[in-house]
C-alpha cells in the first residue's frame, strides 16, 4: 500500500515536475503498462507501447542500462510476432549495453539475436570518406558511424551515400539470410567551380627555370601507405581474434562446469564414446583453437609488413619536408556474437 501511495502522490504532483523527470516518469509509466500487456498476453499491444517506452526514454534523462532494457524487452516482444528485422535491431542494441543489464536478460538477448539473425541479413557500411549520410533503401541510418550495422529483409537493396562537394555513391546489393554482406561506399570530390579568371601577373624577368630535383621513379608513397594500412589493419585483426578466443574460453570453461555438475568428464570428450554433451564443448574448443592461431599468425604477419614500411620510411626522408596529408586511413575492428573481422576505410 505504501508503494502505490507513492505512485499516487507521483502522479497528483506530475504537472510541477520539471521537463526531464516528467519525462522519466513518463517512460516508467509506458514500461510498466508494456510488461503488463506482455504478461497478459497482448503481444502487438506490448510492442507498440514498449516502443513508445523506448522512444521515451531516449529523450529523457535515463541511463544506459534503462534504455537498454527496454530495446531487449522490446525485441524480444518482437521476435515472438515474427518481426525479425525489428527484433534484430533491438537487440543488438540492447547488447551494446550488455555489460550493465541483468545477466538473466542478457541469456535471453543473446539467444534471441542468434535466432533472429538466422532470418535476416546483416549489412555493415562504410563511406570513403568517412561522416557521409547512409540511406538503405531511401532510410536514412542516424547518427553518422564510422560503420553502420544494418538488419535487412533477405532480397534485393540499395545502399546511398551523399556527402556535400562528393556525388553520391550508390550499390545494389542482394541479401541472404543469415549472411554478412559488407558494402562499401566511395564518393568522388566534385571538380572546384573557377570564381573569376586569375588576374594577370606582371612580367618576370626571363631566366633559367631551375632544373627540378630528381626524383626516385618507385612508388615509394604508395608502399608507404599501403604498408601503414596493411599494418594497422593487420594488428587490429589479430587483436580481434584474440580477444574472440578469450570469450571463447571463458564459454568452455562454461560448458565444461555444465558437463561436470551433469556427472560427465570433459576430459573424456576426445574418445570415441564421448558421454552427450560434448559435441558442444568440442564445438567450442576447435574454435577457440582456431580463432588464437589466427590471432597469433596476423600479429606476425603485421610485425612482417611493419618492418617493410619501416624500411620503406628510411629510404627516403624528403617525406619529412612535405605536407601531411589531410585524411589517413581508419582501421575499425568489428566483432559480432558470431564473427570477428575488421574494415579498412580512407582515402587513396
């Protein structure tokens, strides 16, 4: 009883609260009357009002683990109507907060991604250069990211870019379901419109032009920069798959503690009598495996192209003198509940 009487007193003193708590309260009253349409039973009714809720609180003065709950709650009220593009959404931003929502909500999120991502198409973007306005078949994805992750409808799509002073990038892509598709944008630098013709510059005095310095004929600008990309590139992989392996055995050891408190031995999963339940732990196993050799033979293999591009600097140091230039090359890791990877973005 003293609970509600609280409640009451909230709701009598609403219209005196300032902007930022009536809109807190607002978004409590909208996830509670949600949960209550969930618990009944009224699926397309808790969507639509945990949608409100969510729109709600992004406007409100709410943290991180409040908005993020409500996108879970909300996409998992939307994969049990079949709505897997929206689920997809949702969820995944749920799980961009997946270190300060409950461990119960976070099992249930990521079951639920995995389920709804088997039914739609993942698409990353990225725009050459970087902070150009995406649009998947003419909707605008808000705010600017370096890369955007897009649930798509499996079937045919348009990605666009448009940037100002740059024409705008289009590609058709078609997407299946349960698949990755990276799209990369590239926009062109439209030509400088001339304001007036140059005024005309007063006579210089004939004389010997002075001889240009020669110059090396390798294309020692180009290694650098592809040396420098391939190294960053390379670095951040390996670094990605090792941080994909350590998740990986913080799961085994999961399993493992699973298989144990069932009575069975996870020492014993090598044999051929393997008890049930190992096909899991070995599952996990081969890939921990696989994804710490691969982390291991990519940071080698960055040290490899590291020492190239070193050697590539120090042939020639009138690099020095000259001016920077003004974009370099942005190297984003990106890694999935499923899959680890990397996109290379900058301008050539």
């Amino acid at each position: 009883m003293s609970v509600a009487g609280v409640g009451n007193a909230a709701s009598a003193d609403e219209p005196y609260l300032d902007p930022d708590a009536r809109a807190a309260s607002m978004t409590a009253g909208l996830l509670r009357r949600a949960r209550q349409a969930q618990a009944a039973g009224r699926q397309v009714a808790a969507a639509a009002t945990y949608e409100r809720a969510l729109e709600a609180a992004q406007g409100a003065w709410t943290t991180d683990a409040e908005r993020a709950t409500i996108a879970g709650e909300l996409g998992l009220v939307e994969l049990a109507l079949g709505r897997h593009r929206d689920a997809a959404t949702h969820l995944a931003q749920c799980l961009q907060h997946r270190g300060v929502i409950s461990g119960w909500l976070r099992g249930q999120v990521d079951d639920g991604l995995q389920r709804a991502a088997k039914r739609v198409a993942t698409v990353y973007v990225t725009t050459n250069p970087p902070g150009a306005e995406v649009l998947i078949d003419e909707q605008a994805l808000y705010p600017p990211e370096p890369v955007h992750e897009v649930f798509v409808e499996p079937g045919q799509h348009t990605a666009r870019a448009r940037l100002e002073g740059h024409e705008e990038a289009v590609s058709s892509f078609f997407a299946e379901a349960g698949l990755t598709h990276p799209v990369a944008l590239k926009l062109r630098r439209l030509p400088e419109r001339v304001a007036r013709a140059p005024e005309a510059a007063p006579a210089a005095p004939l004389s010997a032009a002075p001889a240009a310095p020669p110059g090396s004929t390798f294309p020692l600008a180009e290694l650098r920069i592809g040396g420098v990309a391939l190294t960053t590139a390379t670095v951040a992989a390996g670094t990605v798959f090792l941080l994909r392996s350590g998740v990986l055995r913080d799961d085994l050891a999961a399993q493992e503690a699973a298989l144990r408190r069932g009575g069975g031995d996870p020492s014993a999963c090598g044999a051929a009598d393997a008890p049930p339940g190992c096909a899991e732990v070995r599952d996990t196993a081969e890939a921990r495996d696989l994804f710490r050799e691969l982390g291991v033979g990519t940071l080698v293999a960055g040290g490899v192209f590291a020492a190239v591009t070193a050697a590539a600097f120090l042939t020639d140091l009138s690099y020095l003198a000259r001016e920077p230039a003004r974009q370099g090359v942005r190297v984003v890791p990106v890694m999935t509940a499923e899959r680890a990877g990397v996109f290379l973005q900058g301008t050539w």
